[in-house]
C-alpha cells in the first residue's frame, strides 16, 4: 500500500504506521511544532515531507538539513546567516535557512546534535519569530513551521543537562514517534518489492521464498535505510529471482532470538545448572546482545527490551555489566 501527499509515498502495511499517518494528516491541518523520533535510517525525512505535502505550507518552501553533518561553529551562520564582514571569511551577506524557508516549513534532523548556545538562539528564534543574522544590528521577521527530529529520547537528555527543557517543551508540541523496521516487519516484503521496482524497473526481479524468509528474520539495524542499500545492490547483480545466496552476509546470519539460544548452549543443554542460573545466563545474554545491537546506546537498549532506563541501568549493574558503553 501506497499513501500519497503530492510526490510523496509512504509505502506500508503496517497498522502502527497507518495510524502514525492518519495522525499526521491531523496535525498538518494546523501550525504546531512537530517533533519526529526514531531510529536513524527510519524515514524521518519522508515523514517531515509528508506532513508538509500535507499541509497548507504544501506549495511553500520545504527546507532542510541534518545538524549533525555540519561543524558547530557554522551552525549559527547556516541557520540564521551572516551580514558581510561578521567573521573573516564572510565576504558577502547570506540568508539563513529560517529566512530561506520562510512562509514554508524548515526540517531540522538531528535536533539532539544542537549544543547548548545555539539552542538558546534557536528559542529566541522561535519565540519572537524573528532572527538576526551574525553580524547584525537589525531583526527580521519570519513565519515557519518548525518540524524536528531526533534519533534519541530528548525528555533523556533534558534529564541530563544536555538539552534544554524550555526548548524541548517549545518543540516537543505534537511528538511522532516512527517504529524501528523491526517492529513492523510486515513492512519488510513490501517495501523490497517497491524497491526492486524502484532501482531495476525493466528487470522482473522477485525474492525467492528463502529469501523472503531471510528478509523477515533479520533486525534491520539501520532500518529502512539499510534495506533500500541493500536491495539497491541486490537490483544492480542480480537477474531474475534472488535467492539466499545473493545475499549479503548478515542476513543469513540467523534470527536474533537463536544467537541468543547459541550463546546460552551451555546453560541450556548441560543440565548442570540450577534454573535461577539458567534465567541468569539468559538475560545477562539479552542485555549484552541489547547494548551491542544499539552500539552501546542504553536508552536505546532499554526501549528495545521494554525497559525503563533505570531498571536496564539495574540489570547491568547486577550482572556486571555496568562498565558497557554509555548513552
């Protein structure tokens, strides 16, 4: 299945991004502030587009820019520009994004990558719907819709002192949060069957079932993202069905739950431990296999086992684990 805004398409089966999508055919009627959370390689970008195709911003500009690719120091020039002569290498006056996208909507991924001046100008910005360029002496109005997204819990950070509260509270208006591939693996099938299409129209491609199969299995840790790539290879060799050797590696690596299995052989087969020693070889295994799925991430380690933060923080500390990678 297909949803459609303009140009844009959102191809799922799934009835959690259905109902994300009805919900955010609801909040493009307004004006709000949107903040999208998900893992890296979820869509984030298509759904920030979606929404503004959706809107009555629909034929305004559509701006955007990952936070995270560009160096601090030019975060404030690239967001609210720079008169002639504010730094050394300014030699000419440039628009920002918030003056580039205005009477449109700016996108603004990786929100959780700000530091902490540019979040305080970036409320400033947000409040008086004005900016001022560096350099400058005068303000200029502008009228945005504000979408954000990030790849971490940003309640977390605020926790931490790391992002401010009253700039959380200011964008954090209406929260989308976009399941990872592997909490909608109906999806899966379908979206590799769009992309066949997609990267090799003129070919009549198909997955065997063996690879349908393998498909299915896999966690997808980069999401669709990683999908696209790797139907993306798959489309560029391959002539006809793919099968399971036409894969790459790590989809036949078998399905989490029986790594997991591999690991606790002993525990399991011998016999010779007691069943609080089995139930402990298992989840000290789980948490490992956590951490090192979200690369040592915690918060996201917790939320892929269903547990709070402080209860995962619990459980590494019971098993030792504690000296694992930070968020």
């Amino acid at each position: 299945m297909e949803l459609h805004a303009s140009t844009i398409a959102v191809v799922t089966q799934s009835e959690k991004v259905r109902a994300i999508l009805a919900r955010v055919a609801t909040i493009a009627r307004s004006d709000t502030s949107v903040l999208l959370v998900g893992e890296t390689g979820v869509g984030k970008e298509l759904f920030a587009d979606y929404l503004h195709r959706l809107s009555e911003r629909g034929d305004r500009p559509f701006v955007k820019i990952a936070l995270s690719a560009l160096p601090h120091e030019l975060l404030e020039s690239e967001l609210f520009g720079h008169e002639r002569g504010a730094f050394t290498t300014a030699i000419s006056e440039k628009r920002g994004l918030f003056e580039v996208a205005h009477t449109g909507t700016l996108f603004l991924d990786d929100i959780d990558d700000v530091p902490m001046p540019v979040q305080s100008k970036l409320l400033r910005v947000l409040e008086a719907q004005q900016v001022m360029r560096v350099g400058g002496t005068t303000t200029i109005p502008v009228d945005v819709r504000l979408i954000t997204a990030s790849k971490v819990e940003l309640k977390e950070l605020v926790t931490r002192n790391l992002f401010r509260a009253d700039l959380y509270y200011r964008i954090n208006v209406c929260p989308v949060e976009i399941p990872p591939l592997r909490h909608r693996r109906d999806d899966v099938p379908l979206l590799a069957e769009h992309f066949l299409r997609r990267f090799a129209p003129q070919k009549p491609l198909r997955l065997s079932s063996d690879a349908e199969r393998a498909f299915a299995s896999y966690d997808w840790p980069g999401n669709v993202r990683e999908l696209r790539n790797i139907v993306q290879r798959l489309a560029l060799f391959a002539d006809g069905e793919i099968g399971v050797a036409d894969l790459p590696p790590e989809l036949n690596n078998g399905h989490p739950v029986e790594a997991l299995v591999k690991a606790c052989t002993r525990c399991l087969v011998e016999g010779t431990m007691s069943y609080n020693d089995v139930v402990a070889c298992l989840e000290s295994n789980l948490l490992r296999q956590a951490l090192a799925e979200s690369g040592g991430n915690r918060t996201r380690a917790a939320k892929a086992l269903g547990l709070s933060l402080s209860t995962l923080r619990d459980k590494l500390r019971k098993f030792g684990l504690e000296a694992a990678n930070g968020d």
